[in-house]
C-alpha cells in the first residue's frame, strides 16, 4: 500500500554569503555514524552460547538515529588540553550579523544548583548560521544526536515554536565529557538533532488490563519470544 502520509518541510536558511560554505543540515539518515555502518548485524554471545542480534537489528535504536534532522558543527574544530581553537575564513561585510566562529560559552554561573555545575569550567555552546522554520502548530525538540555516544560533548536539550521563532539563531549548548580528548572534531560533525513535535494538548490515562488485553499481551510477548523480527514484520511504521 502506498504511504499516503503528507510531506512536511522545515526550512533552512543561511545568510546568503555563508551558501556553498556553511555545511547544510541534513535528513538524519544521512548522517549515521561509521561504527554504526560498519557493525554486524548478528555477534556471538557468550550468556546464552550462540548468535544474537546488535543494536543494528533493533528497529527503535535505528528509528530515532535515522528520524529528524542533523545540524552540524560549522567548521574543524582542534581540541588540545582543553583549549579550543580554529580556522574559519568566513566573508566579511554582511549587513546580517551572524556567528563567525563555531563555539562559545556559557559561564558556570548560568547552570548553577543543577548537576551541570562546575565551578571550574564552562559550558560549551554550538554556534548556528541556520534559521529553522517549522510548519504551523509545530516546534522543534533539539537534543544531542541520537544514540551518539562516542561524541566527547553532550549536547542539551530545548523545545523551540520554530513556526513562530523563526528568523534569528538557535545556539546548542553543551557539556564537554571527554577531558582527555585531543584531537580534531570535524567540519560537518553533528552537534543536535531535531525533532518535529505538533503542539496539541494530552491527557494520561491508566487502567488495569483487562482479561482480554492481557490475552493479547501474553499471546504477542510468546511470539515475540520465538522470534525477534515480530516487531519489524507488524508493527514497525
């Protein structure tokens, strides 16, 4: 059956002399990671002595990593002692004001009495050349890219109405974990993913199950003990 789902647009939107220069945000599926590429589908387990499936056989795991958007980090970043530095020839003489370098920072202050806190060091903040606009009734929900755990920051997460905050930046503070990195994290490398989420107004509700409710769980939990693919074969959209 043919997906008859509309398609939604999120505009991007850079000033005009970073075009050809400033990396484009991307489709999220676009930008997997290379551990993830290359990882094998199937690996032995000692616990229960034979094959079983990774991560890479789990739809929910791959779903979130390839949903939403990627906006990535503005231009080579070298890391060296904790010192961060760059080279980011950008064009001058543009009449819009926006970001030249690539980071920035927040002073301790402004996380204080959180878990963030650290007196001694600052919080770092990703710097964005690219307006995002949303379709009416939608905001954005920016987080660190899904699942990315080899990156040495995490970035924050925020909710933006991006159909009404439309035409300035969106900054992507982070906390930098890896203290011992040195190296370089690349141009084009992800700093957030976003998430579309319509506005709409949600109530919770619970009950027990009930006789047949818990039928269908047993019979469903029973099948998707005998074989792993139930999820992906019926329910996977």
């Amino acid at each position: 059956m043919a997906d008859s789902r509309e398609v939604m647009t999120l505009r991007f939107r850079c000033p005009k002399e970073l075009e050809g220069i400033a990396p484009p945000p991307m489709p999220a599926v676009q930008g997997l990671p290379t551990w993830l590429k290359t990882m094998p589908s199937q690996a032995f387990s000692a616990a229960v002595a034979h094959e079983d499936d990774t991560v890479k056989r789990c739809p929910p795991f791959i779903d979130a990593m390839t949903s939403g958007f990627l906006i990535p980090l503005l231009c080579d970043v070298r890391v060296q002692g904790g010192e961060f530095s760059w080279d980011n020839e950008l064009p001058m003489g543009s009449s819009l004001p926006f970001p030249r370098s690539p980071i920035s920072f927040h002073d301790p202050s402004q996380a204080a009495d959180t878990p963030l806190f650290d007196a001694d060091r600052f919080l770092i903040k990703f710097n964005n050349v690219w307006t995002i606009e949303a379709p009416e009734g939608y905001s954005l929900l920016f987080t660190h890219p899904v699942n990315r755990f080899d990156l040495p920051f995490t970035t924050l997460t925020g909710l933006v109405d991006c159909d009404r905050y439309r035409d300035a930046w969106i900054h992507f503070p982070a906390q930098w974990r890896d203290e011992n990195f040195n190296g370089v994290l690349p141009k084009g490398t992800p700093v957030a993913q976003c998430f579309p989420v319509k506005r709409e107004t949600w109530r919770g509700e619970t009950a027990p199950l009930t006789d047949a409710e818990a039928e269908r769980a047993h019979d469903l939990l029973t099948e998707m003990e005998r074989d792993s693919g139930v999820y992906r074969r019926r329910f996977r959209a």
